[in-house]
C-alpha cells in the first residue's frame, strides 16, 4: 500500500512523532520505535505498492518500513538526530542524508566513508542539522537498482520559529519503469541508456502513486516542498491558474520569485519549496503539467478545489521569506578557483530543442558513438572516470585546506543535461554562462544544461572525502563522479 498522496505535514501532529510517523495509512511499520522526536528506525524490506492507481496490479518494491516513499523523517534545527536502518534486503546497502551538512562518517558512502550494511545487519546514523528545509534520504550502494525499486524518503528539517502558513504540504515525485504486468523493468544499468538520458520511466507517481487530483480548499496558502526522487527524469512544472513563489531551492532559502515563464525546473535529487495561494474557484479543477522533454507534456495531477467558500476573501498578509540558514559565506577575493569539466556520453543525430529534448545534440567522438573511458565508464569529469557508488582509497581530484574559500567553474562539454550533486556542502550559485544569478541561491544539486557553465562558491569547513557527481543515476554509476577532499 502507499502512501496518502497529499501529505499535509502539521507541526503539532508531528512532534514527536518518532519512526511510527507516515503520511497516512499504509503498510504496518515493522519494529517501529515509539520514540521522542529524533529518533527513528528505518527497514530496508521489500514490500508491494499499487503504484499506477485503482485496477492496475501491484509492483514488487524495495521500501523503507513497508512504504513507497518511506516514513518521512522529522527533525529540528539544531537538536541531535539518531536513525538506525536495518537491511533486510539480499544485498547491501547504505543510507545517504541528501543536503544535509553533516559529519563525514554519517554520509552513508560505501568504502569511502563507511562499510556498507550487510543483509541482516543495522547501522546508526548520528547528527545534528544545522539548516532548517527540505532534504530527502536514498541509498548510495547500487544505488541505480535500489533508488529505482523504490528506497527513498524526505527529510523535512524544522525552522526553529513557525512560518507563517496555512498547510505544510509534501509531494515526492518519482518515475518507475514498469512492465505491462506491472512489474519493475529489468536491466539497470543498460550501456546505451547510459550514455544519454539514463533510465527515464513510463509512470511518474506523487507520493507513491499516480496522482488524479489533490485536495485544497480555496483561500489556502500553502507551503508546498517539491522533491524530484526519480533516477533520471527531469521536470518543468507548470501550475495552471496560479502563481507560486519559490521560497527555497535544496533545502536553502532563496529570495521568494516566481519561477522563470512559470515553470518550476526540478532535476534528479533537487527540491523546491512554493508558496502557493490557493485563490481558484470552489469546486474547480487545475491541471499541474510537467513539460519538460519536448512532445512529452503530461499532467501530473491537479489542483482539486473542495466546494466550500474560500477560508479568506484575499491573499494571506504575511511575509513570504524563511529565516536564513547558517551557511557561511565565501570570500570571493580570496577564493582559490578550480575548473571541473564534464564530458562523455553519445552522440546523436537529433538536435536538442527548447527546454527539453531526450536526444542530443553533437557529441565528442571520433565517427560517433560513446567515449571509450574504461570499462563500464562513458562519462567523465576532467578526464577521469570513477565508477559505481564510493570506493576506498580513492584519490581525490582536488584537496581543499580546512576553512578555505573555493570557486569552482563547472563546464558541461556533453549533449546532456547533470544535475550535479556535492555531499556535505552547500553551494552559493554564482554565475551561469557568464551572467550572474540572481535571487541569492544556495543549492547542493545544480542542474547544467548542455555547454552550460557555471561558477559555483562555498567553504570548504567540513572535514572529510566527499563525493561529486552526476545524479542521474546511471550517469553517475559509468563515471561521472569525483572526490573532493577537506583536510
């Protein structure tokens, strides 16, 4: 069974909570703790979930306590987090904390910053986050199959002080690539695939399962915290007859805007925060469409307004800005600068056009064809592959002394769109393509157009190895991935 679809996330009704907490009936929670707030127990257990809707057959999935997506964890700003996961899967896993600046041993990647649980065995995860937002948890051990059977969960990290809304509402979007029977697609990992889009899949569910209409009753503003979970799908999303603000970009709060052509871009791994007045009419229906990739416009659900009058005559009067979190600020005159540089991949015939384009343009390449990089490697960073998931005793591309400023300048030379991840930092966006950008954005996951090139900024203050890479998952698992090391 999934989870409720329109998870409205209550501060009262959450407070501790502990790892009984779900967004509404769903599978029984296996050896939950009754516990204070902090503290959760997470199953890595295959279970089934109904994920394409009423009539269509269940899906033999991979989950966290029995549930697509898994029990939402709920912490506060600030105040010590312990989340113990137990594998009961037939292979090993681990559990990466995405966004979260936390301690180098707890970020959950094999070999490089922990060994990875073996079936039957559980390991603690202990931290305390310092930034209030939208953060979300998924395996970094064959992370392709697992993330793509089902193993994914958010993270919604308390601001120390209310914000000022009428509902707290969560949507994890996933796609699945599904059989006719209804069955997961095998063959992760195609070489093919890989080389371009990655694994794009045919159902795409909101909160575990295929979304019609969500509830909402007019006059409502809502927080609303989009998490893109899917291993390679990328989406624009447009919400017909209204105008939501970004208020956060991965978990950081930004200057509220409204999204460029009122279309909320959202790779692999990234999550945006909306303000949304609901100001439709009673009783009427919205289309939320996702048109993303070009001749391939759906609608992912809609807005469902309830007939009751609106709450309120006009727009909620309060501000729409979060509270900051306490990222420290690089000094740009004094930053040490390092370029990174994507490359590999297929060529293609086809250009890309518009936003989207599945295909891509040119690519480098003697007649055509993958760049030859090793075996099971067709992307790069600077030359280099690094396969898989973590590895011990990898050497890192770059070593950066303990508190100093860095500016990285990424340059995409592939066809094809990245969103590059970096674990245990923050990144402020600078630039893009030479033009600065603006509202003040920090992200952990910045999504790179085809020949993009961006300046990113942070300091480097947490102590560790830690990984950068693609998270399109099959783009990451054939080499597009490095080590940045904080000594």
């Amino acid at each position: 069974m999934n989870s409720q679809s329109n998870c409205r996330v209550s501060r009262r009704g959450l407070l501790q909570a502990g790892a009984g907490l779900v967004l509404a009936a769903a599978l029984p929670v296996p050896a939950a703790w009754s516990a204070p707030s902090g503290q959760y127990r997470l199953v890595a257990t295959p279970a089934r979930a109904r994920l394409a809707g009423p009539g269509r057959p269940q899906t033999e999935v991979w989950t966290y306590n029995g549930m697509v997506p898994g029990s939402l964890v709920h912490l506060r700003q600030g105040e010590p987090a312990r989340l113990v996961v137990e594998n009961r899967l037939d292979q090993e896993t681990t559990v990466h904390w995405h966004g979260i600046r936390l301690p180098n041993l707890m970020d959950g990647v094999p070999g490089l910053t922990q060994s990875p649980i073996k079936p039957g065995e559980s390991f603690l995860y202990e931290f305390t986050p310092p930034d209030a937002g939208t953060f979300w948890y998924h395996p970094h051990a064959n992370s392709l199959e697992q993330l793509g059977r089902g193993l994914a969960g958010a993270v919604i990290v308390e601001e120390r002080e209310p914000v000022a809304v009428g509902g707290d509402v969560l949507w994890i979007l996933s796609d699945w690539r599904l059989t006719e029977e209804g069955g997961i697609a095998p063959r992760f990992g195609n070489r093919m695939e890989a080389a371009m889009s990655g694994r794009v899949g045919n159902i795409v569910t909101l909160n575990g399962r295929a979304s019609e209409a969500e509830s909402f009753r007019a006059g409502e503003r809502v927080r609303l915290r989009l998490v893109n979970a899917s291993l390679a799908r990328i989406m624009a999303l447009r919400f017909e007859g209204h105008r939501p603000v970004i208020v956060a970009v991965d978990g950081q709060p930004c200057d509220p805007h409204e999204p460029a052509h009122g279309r909320i871009l959202l790779g692999p791994a990234m999550r945006v925060d909306l303000m949304l007045d609901l100001e439709g009419e009673p009783g009427r229906r919205y289309d939320v469409i996702d048109d993303f990739y070009d001749g391939l416009s759906y609608r992912l659900t809609q807005l469902g307004y309830d007939a009751r009058p609106p709450i309120r005559g006009h727009a909620l009067d309060a501000p729409l800005e979060l509270p900051r979190n306490p990222l420290p600020e690089p000094d740009l005159a004094s930053a040490e600068r390092h370029r990174l540089t994507l490359q590999g991949g297929m060529m293609s015939m086809g250009g890309m056009s518009g936003m989207g384009g599945m295909m891509g343009g040119g690519m480098m390449g003697g007649g055509g064809g993958m760049m030859g990089m090793g075996h099971g490697a067709v992307w790069a960073i600077n030359g280099v592959s690094m396969t898989g998931d973590g590895h011990a005793g990898t050497d890192p591309a770059l070593v950066f002394e303990r508190g100093r400023s860095v500016v990285l300048e990424l340059r995409n030379e592939t066809a094809w769109w990245h969103p590059m991840h970096l674990h245990g930092h923050s990144l402020r966006v600078l630039s893009r393509n030479g033009k600065a950008v603006p509202h003040r954005q920090w992200q952990d996951t910045v999504l790179m157009a085809p020949k993009d090139v961006m300046e990113v900024a942070f300091v480097a203050d947490n102590p560790g190895d830690w990984m950068l890479h693609c998270h399109v998952m099959d783009h990451q698992m054939s080499g597009m991935m490095t080590v940045l090391r904080v000594a």
